[in-house]
C-alpha cells in the first residue's frame, strides 16, 4: 500500500537542482551529533561484518574465540564455502540453483501479466473498469498467510506438489496487484496525446502497447523487477510453504532457515551459508541502487 | 483405424511433457525448465495479442479480456477465493468437518498461550515502527548533505537488501552464548564481559528475548524510514528554513518547529508502513527461536499451528486476525498517503 510512494522518493532527484542554501555542504558540527552518526553507522555495520569475517576464518578459531580476535591472529579461509556450498550435508550450491530457477519466473511472469492488465485499466473502455481497478488496488491488503492452506490444498489436487509450479503460480499472484496498480499509475502519466496521435494513425491496442508505452515504461519495470526479484529471492513464507524442504525445489532461505534451527551452533556452515544467500542481493543493491531504492519503497509493504 | 494406438500415442506424450513440467532433478534440468516456462507463457501471450489484434476493429471487450484476463484470474484464485476459503475455515474445527461458530476465535483471544502471542505482537507493532523512525530520521537529518552522505546512507539501507533469514542469522551471531568461564563469541556478550558483566542468553530469557528479536526488525526497517524521510526534509521549501534561521532557530530547535511538523504525513506514512511490514513478521521469529521461549507472534503462531499443529481452524482464525489488524493501518495509510502527494 505504499503503492503511490514512488513519488515521494523520487523528490531527491527534483531537489538536487542545487539551490543556493543547498550549494554549502554543511560540515558535521555539532560532536554530539557527528558521535550519534558514528554509533549508528556502527552498529547497522558491525553485526554484518563480525559474521562476514567469521566466514573467512577456520572452524577452530571460529569455535575457540570471537571474530575480533582475528586482528590479533589474521588467518582465513574459504573451507567454510566449500563445505556449505558442496559438503554433503549442506549442498547450499543445489539450493541457490533452485533460488535462481524460483526466481527467474516468478518475476518475469507476473510483470509480463501486470503490464497487460494495466494497460487495460489505463487505456482500454470497458464496462465495469473503474470497479475492477479498486478492487484490485484494495486486494493489496491481503496478508498472504490468508490464502495459504486453500492454495495448498488446490495444488495438491492438481498434483503439482514437489514441483516448482506452486512456488511460480504463488509468487506471481501475490505480486499482481501491487504491480498492476503501480504500472498503471505509470501508464496514466505518459501523456495522452501520444496514444491519440498512435490511434490517429490507425494503430490498434496491442500496437500501442508494444510501439508507444513499453518503450517509456523501461524505468517502471525495472524499479518493479527489482523489488519483485528480491521479495522472490528473500522470501521464506511462500517457499516454506509450498516447496517444503525438499531438496529438488526448496530455495536457500528455506534451507539455510532450516540449518539454524538442526545446526544452530555450527557457525562456520551458518556464516558461510548467510552470505551464500546475501551475496546476489547485496551485488544488485549496489549496482541498481537507484531503481533498487525506488522499487523497495514502493512495495515496502507487500505480504 | 488403429485407435488404440493413437489414445496410447497421446497418453505417452502427455505423460512425457507432464514429467518434464513437473520433474527437475539436475541443475541443468531445473534452468531449462525456467527457462522454457517463461519461453512458454510469452509465447501464449504473444499468440492472445495476435489473435487479438487480427480484425481491424477489435471488440472492446475482448481486447480488454485478453488483456486485464489472466490478471483478475490469478487474483481471483490466488486471492479472492483463498481469502474467504479461509475465513469460512475459521468458523470450523482443526480438520474443517464441523461447524464450531466462534469458538476459535474465543480461543484465540481468551488462551493464556495466544493471549501470549497477541501480547508479542502489540509490543512488536509498537516498538519496531516508533524505534525505526526515530532512529531513521535523526540519522537522516544528521548526515544530511554531509561529505559522507552517499555512503553512510548506504551502510544504514543496506539490512533492506537482504534476507530477512540472513539478517537473523546476523543478530543470532550477535547474541551468541558461551558460559562464562570460555571466551565469549557472541559480540554482545563479550561487551558483557568486558563491562564485567554475567553473560546472557538473549533469546532465551523471558521476557527479555522479545527485544532482542524487535532488535533485528528495527535493524531491517530504519533504512526505509530514513531513505522516505530524507527525501520528505529535502523537499522543505528552502525559504521556510531560511526564514527559521533568521529568526534564530538552530539546531535542535529547527529540527523540532521546523522539520518534525513539516514532514508529519511522511512521518505516518512511514510509522503506518513499518507497522504493517511488523504486523506480518514471520521470519525473524522462525529463524531466531522458532516461536519458542514465549516470543511466537500472530504470523508465526499462524504458521506453527497451520503446518506444524494441523490445525486448520486456529491456523485459519489467526490469519484472518492479521486481516483484520492490517486494515485500520492501511487505510490510515492511505489517507495520509494523499496528503504526502497533495503537498508535493
């Protein structure tokens, strides 16, 4: 439902025209306040990198002091990814196949289907439109624990269980309202003139959509694919529920979840498998943090 | 005509492509698969648009069917349908046979177990959004056109990037326990020890556990708040800033009459948002104790009972509980959410 926040965030950008209070970079000044900035730069950092470097270092040395102590005695290693990732009681590597291959539709089948619809509610007279769209914007709302065990009943009867198909279909229901409503709100700013002027020229529906809309609407999509990609990569719930834990369809959060809870203290496996799982998301946030940004704050508050 | 022939034919063609859609053992297997399956749908797609296209002057109907189509009918499966299956569940037993009327929601509410829960929950839902945004915003006005801005911004978002089981997993590290005669490897604990202090296991101790478990859903959030935040001050009109310094107000006094009342609705929409991200919280209660140590909360004790319980009606009750919960916050939200464009 923060569905129109997009606008809000995008005020950054409007306001870095550099005005002339803005053209001063003011300095950290006040010590108090340069003190508190540090602290909670600390403490949002520190945690992250106690377990990163921990997932560098020997079992023993894991087992026998804390990750601080590594300055003292600097000694590292990637054992701890080869036993996660290959190790016969972890194999995290077949998990993050299967996060890839849970991933990959689940985003691009949904934004496929959303833009559509949005097209539709944007541009297309139909009766009953309007009452449609307010009905799909309102089902955002719905927690996702809602329609659980009803899904999971149906695909049991269709016999999908074991398969990825009920973690597909799942992941690109739940994501259809959001992205439909915030691809429309898109739609509805490209000026209708240029849509006019494509009918004019006798374009029909379908060519206006691939010829005039999807060309404008790159940004969009990519801000929505981002954060469907990583709600898909990150989730549990869906994954937990619908894949279970077995090994040929179950993702890494699901696995990894599951190693906390039987090898709750074999922290040179849980380390190493943490960022196993982190590493993909961590790599898009860098490189697409704008988008990445405007994606997040847009779905924040999805499920 | 050999029928026959041709009815086994099919069959061993059906069964062939159904074993390829629905098995997926190797790496190389399950790739292809996605692969294929997204080849597939756009190729369905493609095919309704050209049909769609054909005649010159399409129906409006049918174009608006072919297009908004399979949208309402995924929502109304994966959606509408699961919403009131499950709350029609509510009204019945665990294996859903009979009729029980409001017993599991008297159930839920007058058990000392779920009362335990919906405890947890309140604390969750009060905590998480106040900490965040207030941590958020400090943290924004503080390093707000600093020369390290781009990237103390990053530090502090980063936690939205990731799993919320990684982030656990994290904070579990963090609280890590070791008796007190062998050296501490849990960060926290070692601070303990150097303040000559017992050391604590966190996630264990009742009631206490509950924060520290709040402790990461705040880690999570401030990002968020911040990032919104930051965007609402910076878009203050810079005549009302200057106007305030002229008339000597600085600092902390700025801030207070100045920036608070200014970006009030972004402030809402932020407390309302982390509210309802809260309200649903399931992953860092799973992966931190698994319900355990008196710190289930309704998203998680919805899970346990559903799937670990079997029992279908209390599991049913719960979620619709969150329902219900969710509501007030996202119309709040919503409303607030206008006042936030209004302004822009």
């Amino acid at each position: 439902m923060t569905t129109s926040t997009p606008a809000v965030v995008q005020a950054p950008g409007r306001s870095s025209v550099p005005s002339r209070a803005r053209k001063v970079r003011k300095r950290l000044s006040n010590p108090w306040a340069s003190l508190a900035a540090v602290i909670i730069a600390a403490l949002w950092t520190i945690p992250t990198i106690g377990l990163l470097i921990t997932s560098f270092r020997p079992e023993v040395d894991i087992t026998r002091n804390g990750w601080w102590n590594v300055f003292g005695n600097p000694r590292f290693t990637l054992d701890n990814y080869e036993q996660a990732l290959f190790g016969g009681q972890t194999s995290l590597a077949t998990y993050f196949v299967n996060t890839i291959v849970v991933t990959l539709p689940s985003v691009v089948i949904p934004i496929a289907i959303a833009l559509l619809a949005a097209y539709a509610f944007a541009w297309i007279d139909f009766k009953g439109r309007d009452v449609l769209f307010v009905a799909v914007f309102a089902l955002q709302i719905v927690p996702i624990q809602v329609t659980l065990i009803p899904l999971l009943t149906q695909y049991n009867q269709w016999g999908l269980s074991g398969s990825f198909w009920p973690v597909w279909i799942s992941h690109s229901m739940f994501a259809l309202p959001l992205a439909i409503f915030l691809l429309h709100n898109f739609m509805k700013d490209i000026p209708a003139s240029l849509v006019e002027a494509a009918r004019v020229d006798g374009a029909g529906h379908v060519k206006i959509f691939f010829r005039v809309l999807l060309p404008l609407l790159v940004p969009a999509i990519a801000s929505f694919a981002i954060f469907q990609f990583l709600w898909v990569w990150n989730d549990l719930l869906v994954s937990l529920t619908f894949a279970g834990g077995r090994p040929n369809v179950a993702p890494l959060t699901v696995r990894i979840a599951e190693m906390v809870g039987t090898r709750g203290s074999d922290w040179f496996l849980l380390s190493a498998g943490a960022f196993i799982s982190m590493i993909v998301p961590v790599i898009v946030f860098l490189a697409l943090q704008r988008y990445f940004v405007r994606g997040m704050m847009a779905g924040s508050v999805k499920g | 005509m050999d029928w026959n022939y041709i009815s086994y034919y099919f069959n061993w063609l059906f069964g062939e492509i159904r074993n390829f859609l629905l098995v997926a053992n190797n790496p190389g297997q399950k790739i292809f698969l996605a692969v294929v399956v997204i080849a597939l749908f756009v190729a369905v797609m493609a095919l309704l648009l050209w049909l769609v296209d054909r005649p010159r002057n399409p129906r409006g109907w049918l174009v608006a069917s072919v297009f908004a189509g399979p949208a309402l009918l995924l929502i109304g499966f994966g959606l509408v349908y699961p919403a009131i299956r499950t709350t029609y569940s509510s009204f019945y037993d665990r294996n859903g046979q009979n009729f029980i009327g409001w017993d599991n929601y008297v159930r839920a509410i007058g058990e000392p177990e779920f009362q335990l829960v919906l405890r947890n929950t309140a604390l969750w839902v009060f905590l998480v959004p106040i900490l965040a945004t207030a941590i958020g915003l400090i943290y924004a006005v503080i390093v707000d056109r600093t020369r390290f801005e781009k990237l103390a911004k990053t530090l502090v978002f980063m936690p939205m990037a990731i799993s919320m089981v990684g982030a656990s997993i994290i904070w579990r590290f963090v609280y890590d326990y070791r008796q007190a005669s062998s050296p501490q490897t849990g960060l926290l604990n070692q601070v303990l020890v150097w303040l000559g202090i017992e050391p604590q296991q966190f996630i264990i101790q009742q009631p206490w556990n509950n924060f520290f478990l709040i402790v990461v859903m705040i880690w999570i959030q401030t990002g968020f708040a911040m990032t919104i935040l930051s965007a609402a001050i910076r878009a203050i009109p810079d005549d009302i800033v200057e106007a305030a310094r002229l008339d000597g107000l600085s600092g902390v006094g700025l801030f207070r009459h100045i920036t608070v009342p200014s970006i009030r609705p972004a402030l809402v929409v932020v407390l309302t948002t982390i509210a309802m991200a809260t309200l649903k919280v399931f992953d860092i209660v799973r992966t931190m104790t698994g319900g355990n140590f008196g710190t289930s909360v309704v998203a998680n004790e919805f899970y346990t009972q559903s799937f670990r319980y079997n029992d279908k009606g209390i599991g049913a009750t719960l979620a619709v509980i969150l329902f219900v919960l969710v509501i007030p916050l996202v119309v709040y939200n919503v409303r607030q959410m206008r006042k936030v464009e209004e302004i822009r």
